[in-house]
C-alpha cells in the first residue's frame, strides 16, 4: 500500500507528530510563528480523546503541561520568543521534578517583541541555560517538514524514557515552510511510553534510582500517592536540605543524559571525510549550508557540512574530531554568535572555528556562507 | 474521642514546619476532617499548592501531592484536572501566592469553572519570605516592606473570585474552626470551582510587628471581626463597618463546569 503523504507547514508536521507519539495534552499560548501547532492540535486531540486547552500565559501553559503529564499524559506546548522566556522557571521545575514533556520553540528574533514574522536561531544557548540551577538539557532542532515530524516524535521518546522536559527548536522558515511528508505507518517509528513502577504502591519511592538512573513513574490517580516538589528531595520525593542526598539527586539528573549521550546524539555529516572546511550548521541554515558545500565543490573547495540534529547535550566528540581534521570550521547561524562558543571550546585551537550570522529576519543565504569559508582558507 | 487525624498524615513527616500559632495548621486539620466527611479517595485525589508557608501543607497529607512554583498551583490543577477529570482536585496556599504572582491563573480558574476546591490561608502577609507586605495587607499596617504602613489598598479575595467567575465561594477564619471543614465540604461537594478563603494568623511576622501581645489577640480580633451572612442580615451598614461576612457568599448552580464543556467537545469532535 502506497504511504499516506500530504502537503505539510512545518507546524503541522509538528502537531502530527506529536499525535503519532501518542500525544493526549495541550497546553498553549497563542504567539507566532507558532501557533498552527496548537490549531491542529485543538481540531485533532479531542478525535482521540486527548485535551487542548490554551491557558491564560505561557507559565500556565507550561504548568497545566507538567500537571497533565503527572496523570500519565503524553503533554506538549508550542511557543516563540518571549513565550519561551516565560516558560523557563517552570522548565526548570520539569527537570527536577523529572516529568517528561515536550516543549516546541518556533524560533524568531529577539530579544523582547524582536522580530515575531522573521525568523532567528538565538534561542539555542537559552534551550540549555535559560532556567535556573544546574541541570542537562535535551534539544533537537529539525531542519525539514519531515524531520520536524519525526523529531517531535523523538522528542516525546527521550522525554518520557529519561523523565524530563524535552525541547524542539525551529526557526521560523522551517515552521512556516510547506513540504511534502510521508506519514510513517504506525510501528514504523518507535513510540516510548515511560516505565511504570513495578514495585506496591506502598514500596513505591518515586525517585528511587537503585535499579536505573532513571525511576519508573507512576501516574496521579492510579493506585501509587506520592509527593511531587521543585525542591531539592530526596529519593522518596520528601524535601531534604542533607548535603549528600542534594549532590546525589543533582548529579544524577545530570548523569541521565551525559551518560547516555550515544543515545540521545543525532547529527548529520555530509561529504566531511576529505572536508578541508567544516560548514557547522542546524536548522534551516543547514539547507543554505549544504547548498555551499556544492557549489564550493564545484570550485575546487573541499568543504563539508555537519549538522546537529540533537544540539543538547552538544555534540562535542565528533565536533572534536573535526576540528583535528578540518583546516577551519565555519558556524553559520542565525544569531551573532552561540553555538559557536561550543564549537570553540571543543575545537580546543585545532583548528580556526569562525562565525557567520546575521540577525536582520532574512535567511543566511548560500552565498553568505560561501564568502565566509574562501575568507578563512 | 479524639479525632483520628493520624490516618490522614504521612508517617514521619511530622512535626510540620509551622511557627507555633501558626493558623496553616488549623486549617489543615480542617481540610482533613472535610475529605473524610466527603470520604476522599486519597489515591484519586491531587492536593496542589504553591510556594509558601502555607503551600507546604500537601506534603503532610497522604494524597497525590504537588507542590509547585510560586503562584502557580490553579495552573497546575487545571493541567490534572483536564487531563483526568475523575480526580478530586484540591489547591491549597497562600494569600501571595494565590492573589499577586498568581492572581492570573486564580482568576482564570475561576472564570473556567473548572471543577476543584480551592483553599485559600490568607494570613495578610508574605509569611515564608519574612514578612513583606501582600495584596492582601490592609492599608496602613505595618510590614517589613513598608516601614510607614502599606500604602496600598488590598483586594478583597471573595469578591474577587465571584466576579471572576468561580460558582462556589466562602469564607470563614482559623477561629472558626468547625466551620472551615463545613464549607470545604461544601466546596468539594459543589460541581465547579469552589474558592474558600481562611483568614488565619502569621504571629510570626504580621502579628508581631502589628502590635498584638499574642496568638490570642489575633484570634480574637478574627473573631469581632467576622459576620456571619446571616447576622450581618440585621445589621445596619454602620454596624458593619470593619467587619467581614463569613458563610457561604455566593453560589451558582447553573454555570456550566469546565470538564463537562470539553466533554461535549470531545463529543463533537468525535461527530456524537
Ligand atoms: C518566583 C518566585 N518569586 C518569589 C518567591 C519567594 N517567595 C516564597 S514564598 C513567598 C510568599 C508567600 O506568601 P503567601 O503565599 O501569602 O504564603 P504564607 O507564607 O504567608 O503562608 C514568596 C514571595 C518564590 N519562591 N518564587
Ligand atoms: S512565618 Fe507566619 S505563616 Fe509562616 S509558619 Fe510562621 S506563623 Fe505561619
Ligand atoms: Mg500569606
């Protein structure tokens, strides 16, 4: 049988995928460029019996997204800009409390109102440090309307298998462009639905990481009670302020993610093998990107492209061994200068890391980034 | 015989963090004696709060308890709620938490009507933080923030709830003990967002620096000032200056409740 395929906005591909993952919540915020995620999702959830509600802010959004993942719900919110800055103390609030959910950032310009029709990659250094407290971040940031779909549905897996928010970034391009899409069968992408606890309701400690580092989670309103905080607690959920249980409990929220990095990466190499430069770049950027490595080709440049597909936690091994590789390595983004302090501190001087951004709401163009590489060669 | 509320508690998590004569406790054990009237499954029931003296009071409570930012509790709630309607949903906090960071997601939860008790311990102060004064401080008293008395006018909880939208609201003080279980009752039993506001004390950091000698003056000064709705019927509108009603001040059957409307939505998704 032939696959379903349609005609799809990157939002759109969002919010399909989103119910392919067995998405049930949502809960918004109207801003743009992201609101055709929450449109679709309002027409398609209650078919399958899942929940919409657009709440009265984005704090609210996020809260009633964390509240409904508590009951054993797959839960989503869709932002932009300033929506993503409201959301951050309740982000974090995520990550300690360790409840999966996925937050999608259709990124535009900023900071403040910015640009809210252009598009920008500025959010990229917030999706991992925008909230308070130490913590590990999972971001993905998907470059096509397909990706976008298989992405979210990635995004839903990690958060619901390592117990913590989860974040996906596109720009506005990406969000707002149309492309055709191929619906994956069900079965054909992997669906991870969280561990339940498997020990009684009365043995049941729900931060207990004595068989994982990640505890089972039991839902609200089955048979488990247990108590939920944003402060620091120990393994049975209870505040603590004792030094060792503080440290043990941080750290292994962090370890989590570093140790399972193998897992969690995902990137793409195009033609880096013989690369003498290395067009670093994710998101709609990469298209113009890849489209550089061609026609410098063409000219006699080896030049190659590497593309983030997870940007946290940062692809620092294979950026590093790049780095040793390549002459130089150009980081085209649209912003002034973020991942590119990443890529800085990996390439640790092996080679020449500069920058190509540009924040005027117009796309960093091919041309752009071909000028940027005969400069540093 | 003295009343079980052990069975209620969570083994080991006593003593409480409460200063003594702290009115948070009072209303605690009301909240206790109003869910074994309503005979509560404690596993089908989330007790959600804030951030606050008075937010800490789920973690005491053998339930599905969340404690979650500053101001956020109603939002939390109406995350639970939504997603498992079947779930009895209480939120308990402060006056702080509930009518300044989040007055928002208060007055929205109310306009929704969605269905879940709200117990609200206003205490006219910022207790947890040492007490910086709220919107709830009344004018001209004194607070760590405002050396020269609270400039500002406060809100009136009650009202603003029934003018926001909620279906069910009451208040009563932590000197009326049996009548904080009978109203939360009340509210638990009511279809829709139920609002009780408990007038209770902060000795600790309002009554100290307010000049009342003691647990008992603040008391006793809830206890003048307090008007039942049914006494206040007689009085003459000179009687009841400096006085607030008490009871139930308002309630609306016929509103519909914010589950039930999306369940019709379902339906009509779903071409029923
Ligand atoms: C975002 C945020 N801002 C400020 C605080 C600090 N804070 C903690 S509790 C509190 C006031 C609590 O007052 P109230 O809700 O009236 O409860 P009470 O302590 O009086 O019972 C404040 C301001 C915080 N925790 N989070
Ligand atoms: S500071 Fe006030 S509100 Fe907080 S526990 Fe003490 S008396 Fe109660
Ligand atoms: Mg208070």
């Amino acid at each position: 049988m032939a696959k379903k395929v349609a005609l799809l906005q990157g939002n759109e591909a969002c919010a399909q995928g989103a119910l392919y993952a067995g998405c049930k919540f949502f809960g918004g915020y109207p801003i743009t460029p992201s609101t055709e995620v929450a449109e679709v999702l309002s027409v398609e959830l209650p078919k399958v019996g899942g929940k919409f509600i657009q709440m009265e802010d984005e704090i609210a959004a996020m809260a009633s997204v964390i509240g409904a993942s508590l009951t054993g719900a797959k839960a989503i919110t869709a932002t932009s800009g300033p929506g993503v800055s409201l959301k951050q103390e309740l982000i974090g609030y995520a990550c300690i409390a360790e409840v999966p959910c996925v937050i999608i950032n259709v990124m535009r310009g900023g900071p403040s109102t910015g640009m809210p029709t252009g598009p920008g990659q500025s959010d990229v250094m917030q999706a991992m440090w925008g909230t308070h407290g130490d913590h590990a971040a999972i971001a993905l940031v998907p470059d096509s309307c397909q990706e976008i779909f298989s992405e979210t549905v990635r995004a839903f897996n990690l958060a619901e298998k390592y117990r913590m928010p989860v974040q996906v970034l596109y720009d506005e391009i990406v969000g707002h462009m149309r492309e055709r899409i191929e619906f994956p069968e069900p079965g054909e992408l992997e669906v991870i639905d969280r561990e339940a606890p498997s020990v009684s309701p009365e043995d049941y400690k729900p931060y207990d990481s004595t068989k994982g580092q990640v505890p089972p989670l039991a839902a609200f309103g089955s048979d488990y009670k247990y108590h939920v905080t944003g402060l620091n607690k120990a393994d049975d959920g209870f505040p603590t302020t004792k030094a060792s249980l503080v440290d043990a409990e941080e750290r292994r929220q962090i370890d989590k993610v570093m140790d399972n990095i193998a897992d969690i990466e995902s990137y793409e190499e195009y033609l880096t093998e013989d690369a003498d430069v290395v067009i670093w770049a994710y998101g709609s950027t990469s298209r113009s990107a890849r489209y550089a490595v061609n026609e410098l080709r063409k000219e006699g440049i080896k030049a190659g492209l590497f593309r983030p597909i997870t940007l946290w936690p940062f692809p620092a091994k294979r950026t590093a061994e790049l780095a040793e590789q390549a002459k130089a390595i150009v980081v085209a983004e649209m912003n002034l200068g973020q991942m590119v302090l990443e890529v800085e501190r990996v390439a640790k001087g092996n080679c020449v890391v500069v920058h190509e951004g540009r924040v005027d709401g117009d796309p960093l163009n091919p041309g752009q980034i071909m000028d940027k590489v005969k400069e540093v060669l | 015989m003295a009343y079980d509320y052990e069975k209620s508690i969570r083994p080991g998590k006593l003593p409480h963090i409460w200063c003594p004569g702290c009115g948070h406790g009072i209303v605690m054990k009301g909240l206790i004696r109003a869910m074994d009237t309503c005979e509560l499954d404690r596993k089908n029931t989330a007790i959600v709060s804030g951030i606050g003296c008075a937010s800490r009071l789920p973690g005491y409570l053998d339930a599905c308890t969340l404690h979650t930012a500053h101001g956020r509790a109603a939002a939390f709630a109406t995350g639970v709620k939504m997603a498992k309607p079947q779930m009895n949903v209480i939120c308990v906090g402060g006056d702080g938490d509930g009518t300044a960071i989040g007055g928002n997601h208060f007055i929205h939860a109310c306009r929704r009507n969605i269905d879940m008790t709200y117990v609200l311990m206003n205490n006219y102060i910022y207790g947890m933080t040492g007490g910086q004064f709220s919107p709830c401080t009344p004018t001209g008293d004194l607070a760590s923030t405002t050396p020269y008395g609270n400039p500002d006018p406060i809100f009136d909880i009650s009202k603003l709830a029934i003018g926001a939208g909620a279906t069910f609201v009451a208040r009563t003080t932590a000197a009326h003990p049996r009548e904080i279980d009978k109203l939360i009752v009340k509210g638990i039993q009511h279809k829709g967002m139920a609002i009780i506001e408990v007038i209770d004390d902060c000795p600790t950091t309002y009554g100290r620096r307010n000049k009342f000698r003691s647990v008992i003056d603040m008391m006793k000064r809830l206890k003048t000032e307090a008007v039942s709705v049914k006494a206040a019927a007689k009085m003459t509108a000179e009687q009841l200056e400096g006085k607030f009603l008490t009871g139930v001040l308002f309630q609306d059957t016929e509103k519909p409740e914010y589950t039930v409307q999306y369940a019709n939505v379902i339906k009509k998704a779903q071409g029923a």
